[in-house]
C-alpha cells in the first residue's frame, strides 16, 4: 500500500510512518517543519525514516498547492492527515492561523483526495478536545460535541463535519479518529508529562493549574500506532473513533508518578485552571474495540517508565 502521512515530522506522524515503513508499506511524508516546536526534534525523527528506500519526504506546508501536487504523486492508497497546529492555550492566543491551516488545510486534502483517479482512505486525525465540558464519562462517540471551548477544538470538530461533506457529496471513505493525550518516546516538548519531566531533572518548580483533580486519559504511542493502522486497513464509509486508554489519571496522581519514576520530590506551585482547558478526558473504546479490534497494551505506569527511558537516554 502507498500511504500519504501528512505531519510525518511529528510526534504521531513519525511513529505512523516508521510503523507503516516496517509492515512493508510505501510512505510518502509530508511535513513543513514549522517553529511550533524546535525544528531539529522533527529533524531527528525523520532521519531514521529516510534510511528507507521506501520513504519519500516532502518538505513544505500543506497549503502550497505544489506542495500537495507533490506529495500525491504516485496516488496513494490512503492518506493519514496528521498535520495540524496542535495545543489548546496557543490557539487562543492565535485562533485564525489555527483556523487557516487545521480547518483550510484540512479541506485542501480532502479536495486533493477526492480529485484523485481512485480516491484514497481518509484518516483524520481528530482530539478529545472535541467534547469540551462533557460531564458524562467515558465520553462516547455519539455524545453531542456542539459546544468545543477552545479554537483548537473546534478546529477538529469542523474538520469531522467537513470531512463528513466529502463522503455525502463523493463517496470518499473517510474514518476520523479522535485521539486521547497522547504520550511516550518522541512527545513533543511541550506537552505536560515531556514538559514536567525537563523541569524536574532540572530541579525547577512544576505549576500545577486547578486543584490536581482535573484528569486526562493518557494514551501510550504504540496503542495509537495500531489504532492508526488498523483505522487504514478497515475504513470504509464514514466514521468516528475513540482512541483512548479508557482509563483517567488525576493531574496530581501524574506529578506523583512521574516524580516517583524519576526519582525527584516535586515543587509544586498552584495556579487557577487556564482558559480552554477542560476537566477531564475518558474515552469509551467500545466501538473501536469492536470495528479496529483496537487494544491498548500499555498501562500509565508501563508507559510512564517507557518514557522516562527514553527522556533519560536522550537528555544532552
């Protein structure tokens, strides 16, 4: 099969790319190396991947229409549209260029997708962030997801309703999968765990937003990598999946164990909660279970040592 990854750089996408590489796919990534993040880290994924004759990069943003040209040469079977500005706090900060690239951008691929000969599998990468204040745990599927509290989340919700067009209007089969706080090797650095762990090898203060009971459903790298296969393999139609751990972790329990993983007391400093953020994730994954024959392999615990592994053998 040839797989179009877009944001192969990234945390995710390099995971998918380099799973898809070792199951005997064809990869063609795409990324644009913007300075969300420090642009070597994607760098140093993507070196791994290009020792592969059978991946492709390509370098430029989404929004080039050569750039997309580009990358659909060849005419994948499927495309993996992982690219997107993540982060609830900045979109808020820059709500329109979230909105240019995850919304505009988002439709800019299906359009390319649809044009194609045969059209290719479309997987969308959407979030939990989509439920904003559901109260009603594990959030399901068929929860309504109406009232996103972030640019970010409506970004991802508006990307759902667009891709949802594509498949009424002209048939492409389209699966979007909303991920679950996604951690392991190769977070990005300013996601909380990577961010929390820097500043407790260097002995700084961690600032712990609410009271600690706020809680997210952690989900380790390789439980999404096999989602994300398994989500090519079978998409059909349109549809919707979890891709959780089905399980919450506190934001206090998370400081502790990571503390305890690490070996380091914490400084804590209590702030109020932030705007945006939203006070808990819990993912049903009995219809991913059920269509994916999803199965996540990796407890918090197992997965938190894992990345404290890593952390610890990539630190300068």
């Amino acid at each position: 099969m040839r797989v179009l990854v877009t944001g192969a750089a990234g945390f995710i996408g390099s995971h998918v790319a380099r799973a898809l590489l070792e199951r005997g796919d064809t990869v063609v990534g795409l990324d644009s190396f913007n300075d969300f993040y420090d642009p070597a880290i994607k760098e140093r994924n993507v070196a791994a991947l290009l020792d592969h004759d059978a991946f492709t990069l390509v370098r430029g943003s989404l929004l080039d229409p050569a750039v997309r040209d580009q990358a659909h040469q060849g005419e994948p079977d499927a495309v993996v549209h992982l690219a997107a500005y993540a982060g609830v706090r900045p979109s808020i900060q820059n709500p329109l260029l979230y909105q240019r690239h995850n919304i505009e951008g988002t439709n800019l691929m299906l359009e390319a997708a649809r044009q194609q000969p045969t059209p290719p599998k479309f997987i969308f990468a959407s979030s939990s962030s989509v439920y904003g204040e559901n109260e009603k745990v594990p959030f399901e599927e068929t929860d309504r997801v109406d009232h996103p509290i972030s640019p970010y989340a409506s970004t991802k919700k508006a990307g759902e309703l667009i891709a949802h067009t594509y498949h009424h209007l002209f048939g492409l089969d389209v699966t979007c999968l909303r991920f679950f706080t996604v951690y392991g090797p190769g977070q990005r650095p300013d996601l909380a765990i990577h961010k929390f762990a820097r500043l407790l090898r260097e002995g700084q203060p961690i600032d712990q937003y609410g009271d600690g009971t706020s809680s997210r459903d952690y989900t380790y790298i390789d439980d999404i990598v096999q989602g994300v296969l398994a989500a090519i393999d079978r998409c059909r139609g349109y549809n919707i999946y979890n891709l959780g751990n089905n399980r919450a972790v506190t934001l206090a329990d998370l400081i502790e164990k990571l503390s305890q993983a690490m070996g380091v007391t914490p400084t804590i400093v209590k702030k109020p909660m932030q705007p945006g953020d939203v006070p808990r994730t819990f993912a049903s994954i009995e219809r991913a279970a059920a269509d994916l024959g999803y199965a996540p392999q990796f407890d918090f615990d197992e997965g938190l040592r894992r990345f404290v592994a890593w952390f610890d053998q990539t630190r300068p």
